[in-house]
C-alpha cells in the first residue's frame, strides 16, 4: 500500500476503531431518537410533524430526517438519529457509492433507519464501504480531481477528499459522544 494511502486510511480507522465506535455499544432505541431540546432536528416516521425550522425532509423509506435549504441561523441542534443519518449518507455513502462503486446512497431517496441497531447496521456498512475505497487508493488516484460529484470540489484531488471525510466522521461522531454523555448524566 501507498505510504500516503496507509497514513490517511490509518488516521481514520484508528479513530473508528478505538474511539467512535466503541462509543455506539449499547445505544438504545430511546436514545438514538432523543431531543435534548425542542425544535431538535431528527429522523422521524413519515407523516410525523417537524419543528417549525424544518421546511423539507430528506428520504425515501418510512423515516425521514429533517431539513431546511438554507439551513437555519443558529443551526439546529439535531439528535443522534440525524447526525448518524448524515453520516452513513451525506458523508460516507454518498462518497462510497461515487467514488468506489458501493451502492447507491441519496440524501433524499435513502431508507433512513427508525432504531438504534438499523443505524448502526447501516453505519458499519458504509464505513466499511469508505474505507475500503480508501484503502484502494494510490498516490496517482490520491492527485486526481475526485470530479464532477462533489460539486465545487471537482477540481480538488482525491486526497482532499479523504482529509474532508475524515474530518467529517470524526466531527460527526464526537457530537453523537457527546450526546451520549449528556444522555448518561440524566442531562435529558
């Protein structure tokens, strides 16, 4: 394997394996939909009502996460359920499915998961399927522009791409620990 290729799959399977994931252990189903405020933007079953803030929902399937474009100032603070949501589709999905051949994965058409264990199943198989396109990866694929599916970034080189996912996965996943935290210390 690429030296460059091992450094950066490494920098996030450590941070997968020692750190975001074991967090997950044990997330129940209460916790994973949790709102630790009101207008906490979540995945909901279709035809549930959202907080005022949401003017859309993304999915296909029987849940649906909720949205606005423009985001609304100040962001909304979203339970586990959409951050996790966001991360198996809108960041590693999404990613996987163009960049890798895995599946398809859309914001606006995907079977978002209604439980703790359907998110974390989901979870598993696209970190699964980032990693090991990531792990395919040598130093001519790292400088090519990774192109016309990620818009304003078509132009960046694939290594770019990598160091933003991995960024994303870590940030996303210490939010969801976060939450854990608070949800432990009775802070709900």
């Amino acid at each position: 394997m690429d030296p460059l290729t091992r450094e950066l799959a490494e920098q996030l399977d450590f941070h997968w394996t020692h750190h975001a994931r074991p967090r997950l252990d044990g997330l129940t189903d209460e916790e994973y939909l949790w709102e630790p405020v009101p207008g906490t933007w979540s995945a909901r079953p279709r035809g549930a009502t959202p907080p005022a803030s949401v003017t859309a929902r993304a999915g296909g399937g029987d849940w649906l996460l909720d949205w606005a474009d423009p985001e609304p100032t100040p962001a909304p603070v979203t339970s586990i359920a959409w951050r996790l949501g966001h991360v198996v589709v809108g960041v590693l999905g999404s990613r996987a499915h163009s960049h890798f051949g895995g599946p398809p994965a859309d914001v606006l058409a995907w079977d978002y998961a209604g439980s703790a264990a359907g998110a974390l199943e989901q979870l598993d198989a696209a970190y699964a399927g980032w990693s090991a396109g990531v792990h395919g990866l040598d130093e001519a694929a790292l400088q090519r522009p990774v192109g016309p599916a990620e818009g304003p970034w078509a132009a960046a080189p694939m290594l770019t791409l990598v160091l933003h996912i991995n960024r994303e996965v870590i940030h996303h996943l210490a939010e969801v620990a976060l939450l854990r935290d608070l949800w432990a210390h009775g802070l709900c």
